[in-house]
C-alpha cells in the first residue's frame, strides 16, 4: 500500500516537473519582443495606410474643390508648420488644462456616486436609473441650460464636461461593485475587514477593472463634450484647439481644419492608449494574461 503510495506521489511529481517544463519551453520559443512590437503596430500603420489611400482617391475623383477638401500632402504640410507654431501649443494647453480639472471633478462625483448608489438601496432605488439616462444625453444637450446659467465662460464647458463624464465613472463603479463576489467580501469581514478598509483592501481592488473600463468611458465622453463646448463656448481672450477649428471654418482654411481635427484625434489616441496600458497591468495582475503572449 505504502509503495503504491509513493508510486502515485513519483508519477504526479513527474507530470508537474513534465507540465512546467512544457511551459518553461513554449516561453522560451515566444516570440521576441521587437516581434511583439511590430505584431501590435502593424495593423495600425496598414489602417492609416488604406485611410490615407481613400483620402487621397476621394480628392482625384474631384468630388469636392481643392479648398474645400483639400489633399493628404497638403493637410500633412500644414500640420508640421503647425506644430511648429506657438498657436497649437497655447491651444493645447488650455484644452489639456480643461480636460483634466473637468475630467478630476467627473471623477470625484461618479467615484463618490457610484459608491453611494451600489451599496445604499435607496439611492440605487432612486438614482440607478437616472445616471443611466443622464450617460445616453448627449452633451450638447446641456450647453443651452450652461450657457443660460453661466453665459459664454469657462464655468459652462466646465458644467457639461462633468455632467458628460460623471454618469459613465459612476456607472463603472457601480457594475464593478456590484459582480464583487459576496464570498469575497465575507472573507475580507471575516478577516476583520470593517468600513473604509473593506472597501480599500476587498472591494475596490476586486471592482478596479469595471472601474478602468468606467473611467476609460469617462475620459472619451469627457473629451468629446469638451470639443463640443469649445466650439460652442469661444472666449476671445484665451486660445484653444476648439477655437482654432471654429476660426479655420469661418476663415475656409481647409488644410488648417484638418490638421487640428488630426491632433484632437492624435490626443485621444494617445490618452487611449494610456488607459489601454493600465487595462493590460491590471489583467496581468490578476493573472488573466499571458505573460509570454504579451
């Protein structure tokens, strides 16, 4: 009995060592990192590739005039003399300075929000609904009620870059808090996790992903709602990318529009891909990605 035993024990122990050796191996053959790199980015390139190529098709067929719709070369050309320029970075920085105090208040108010509606019946009773149909308005809707309120100033975009954004975090924490599993945060009271700490330590690290996703929703209606204010709300003595793409079109500058109708898009890439980085930590914390595969 006792040999049958440690035969069993001898063949488990064996098929481990065998399985981890399968794993050390199928890592070892993974590809290089410039492999990974390149298998990333060159969807990328070959999309921009084929947009360009419409673009430029869509101008040969003559369908709009030069100046109205005016070709890659010459677009690409007035974006470097516009990145060379002091207007594109007085601009963006006024919007980027607008983006993050709005996109840090959105934060606070879904954060505290969505809190409040996942753990408190009443709120949820009175307020679940609500922020949903609040997140499907669209933010232009509100400049009417902000510039009524606050006339044509910082404090109107202000007002619905919140209200654009804070309805999607909330939403985020909500959904988050509500698939933590039960036994997990009895585990974490058993523990002698109470109030604050239960939340720090069990709850919002088990709802972090819904809340990236939230907040990663946040910023794109926070964004948009920023553009829409900014075209909307033009304040004479203080530059930015939304006013400059107002004053291309009043001015018929063409090549100008899309230029900075490709930095708008530029800056919203790259804050993507930021969020999408954190996205990546995070699975790869929680071990739901594979190290070698990426």
């Amino acid at each position: 009995m006792a040999s049958d035993t440690l035969a069993a024990s001898a063949r488990t122990d064996a098929e481990i060592s065998g399985l981890d050796a399968l794993e050390i191996a199928g890592r070892e053959k993974g590809p290089s990192r410039v492999r990974r790199l390149w298998s990333a980015t060159w969807p990328k390139f070959a999309a921009l590739a084929l947009a360009i190529a419409i673009w430029q098709a869509v101008v040969w067929s003559g369908w709009k005039e030069p100046w109205a719709l005016p070709g890659p070369a010459v677009v690409f050309g007035d974006l470097g003399d516009y990145l060379l320029s002091s207007a594109l970075w007085e601009g963006l920085a006024t919007t980027a300075r607008r983006a993050a105090v709005g996109f840090a208040a959105a934060v606070a108010v879904g954060l505290l929000l969505g809190l409040g509606v996942a753990r408190v019946k009443v709120l949820r009773a009175a307020l679940g609904s609500m922020i949903t149909a609040l997140q499907t308005m669209p933010s232009i809707a509100w400049f009417p009620l902000a510039i009524l309120l606050f006339q044509l100033s910082e404090q109107a975009i202000f007002f619905v870059v919140v209200l654009g954004a804070a309805p999607s975090v909330a939403n985020g924490v909500i959904h988050g808090v509500d698939y933590v599993p039960p036994l997990l945060v009895r585990a974490g009271r058993n523990l002698g996790a109470r109030g604050l700490n239960l939340y720090r330590y069990v709850i919002a690290p088990a709802a972090l992903p819904a809340i990236v996703a939230g907040l990663k929703q946040g910023w794109a209606f926070a964004w948009r709602s920023l553009m829409a204010g900014e075209l909307l709300v033009v304040i004479a003595t203080r530059t930015s990318i939304g006013a400059q793409l107002t004053y291309a079109r009043e001015l018929s500058e063409a090549p100008r529009l899309m230029a900075i109708m490709i930095v708008i898009l530029v800056v919203g890439l790259l804050v993507d891909t930021a969020f999408g980085a954190a996205d990546k930590a995070i699975r790869r914390r929680w071990g739901v990605l594979d190290q070698a595969g990426n």
